[in-house]
C-alpha cells in the first residue's frame, strides 16, 4: 500500500513487488509517497479480510 503524504486521504493499493511500486513512483515523480510492505496472507486470513468489504 502507498500513502500519498500531501493529500492524507488518498492511499493508493497495489498488488505487486515493492521494486514495480517504486519504479512507478519514480516516473511519476511522487516524492511524498510511502510503501507499506505487507506479508503474504494465508487463505483463512483472506477470506476474514474479504468479509469485511
């Protein structure tokens, strides 16, 4: 996950390898961006996440 610092309700969400992120804040010339690595879930864990949404 990626919190963009200038605006503190936006966070942007990306399913991808933390160098993939980091090339795209790069070309975009986000500067205030942050990366939040998260762990890989189990399947049990996903399916508690998802009943949230």
């Amino acid at each position: 996950m990626t919190k963009i610092k200038s605006f503190h309700d936006v966070k942007v969400i990306f399913t991808s390898r933390a160098y993939a992120i980091n090339l795209i804040l790069q070309k975009y010339h986000v500067t205030d961006g942050g990366v939040i690595e998260v762990k890989l879930m189990s399947d049990a864990e996903l399916d508690f996440a998802l009943k949230h949404f």
